[in-house]
C-alpha cells in the first residue's frame, strides 16, 4: 500500500510540475495566429484557457482517485485510455497559454489532491457509480467548453480549434462511460458535482 502512495505522489507531482508530452499533434497546428487580438481579448482567452487547463487537472486527479481502488481491468484500460487523451488536453492548454502570454492556475495542487479523493472515493462505493460519475463529470466539462466556445473571439481560431478538439474528446469519454455500464446518477450529486465545477471555473479564471 504504501509503494502504491508514493507512486501517486510522483505521479500526481509530475502532472503538477513538468511539462506533458503530447501523444497527439495540436488540434489548430495548421492555422494560422489572428493578428487582429486585443491585449484584452488574448487576457481574456489565457484566462479561459487556464479555466480549462485546470479542469484538465482535475480529471486526471479524478482518473488516477478512480483507479486507486478499481479492480474491474476493462475499466482500468478504459481509464488509463480516456487518461491518456487528458494529457493531451493538458499539453494543448498548457503550450496555448504560453502563447498568450497567460498562466496557469495556483490553486492547482489543491485541485488534483481534492479531485483524487472524489474519485477514490467514488470508485470505492460501487462500480457502476465509478462509471457514472465519469459519464457525468465529462458531460459538464464538454459544458464548460461549450460555453467558453461562445466567449472566445471567433477571430482566434487557434483557441476555438483546440476547444472544439477537447469537447469532441470529452464527448467521447462520456459515450464510451455509460456504454460500460455507467448509470446515470442521483440528482443530488449531479447539482453537487455542477456546483463544484462552478467553484473551479470561476476561482481559476481568477487565480
Ligand atoms: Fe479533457
Ligand atoms: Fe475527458
């Protein structure tokens, strides 16, 4: 038990403090940089992005919680999958905030410990639940895209593309949960979850 911690602290370590590597090219690598941005909107699009990049944190704190106490190996290679697209996602936000000259968010360490926890503790109270949950938190990232899709200036269409690339994703994620048998959850939790999710997205829109 106690390796298996310290393998979660260097990885969680990793996800906080190094630079992922992209399995996939970026989404927007053909298009080219709009020159017509204001200083205000390349703020304002850092900012979405670091929003999206710390969600991205947050489902790989949530993925490696879930797998923590899972012992169902189709489940275990659906996860370690759907963990691999994360870091893509994580790499996409990460190298696009740079180029806006933005930063990401402090309170990520926080995030990651408190979304592990949710999802260890989510995988511990039944399987299908685990399942559900994930169904359930992809569906209101791909939300949150969704909404910052109708925010970001339609002349960047770097930032859109690599929005629009990481909903598809996350769309996906959802499918492929409930198609393993995810249920759909109580509403309670559901309101729960949303509510959580709108802490995240406006504290780190911030900070
Ligand atoms: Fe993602
Ligand atoms: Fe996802």
């Amino acid at each position: 038990m106690i390796d298996r911690i310290l393998i979660e602290l260097d990885k969680g370590l990793k996800i906080l403090s190094t630079t992922p590597n992209k399995n996939r090219k970026r989404p927007d690598e053909g298009l080219s940089e709009a020159t017509s941005l204001s200083l205000e909107d390349k703020e304002n699009h850092a900012k979405y992005m670091r929003v999206n990049h710390s969600g991205e944190i947050c489902a790989q704190g949530l993925y490696r919680g879930q797998l923590f106490f899972n012992k169902n190996k189709e489940i275990e290679s659906k996860l370690k999958e759907a963990a691999s697209e994360e870091v893509d996602h994580l790499a996409w936000c990460e190298s696009r905030i740079n180029e806006l000259n933005g930063s990401t968010s402090k309170l990520n360490p926080l995030l990651y410990i408190g979304s592990f926890g949710i999802g260890a503790i989510a995988s511990i109270v039944d399987e299908k639940y685990n399942l559900g949950f994930l169904s359930e938190t992809e569906a209101q990232v791909a939300l949150h895209l969704d909404s910052h899709i109708k925010k970001i200036n339609p002349a960047d269409k770097k930032t859109l593309k690599i929005i629009q690339s990481m909903k598809e994703d996350e769309e996906n994620h959802k499918e492929s949960a409930i198609k393993m048998g995810g249920v759909e959850l109580p509403n309670l939790i559901k309101k729960i979850m949303g509510a959580a999710s709108k802490i995240m997205t406006t504290t780190t829109y911030r900070v």
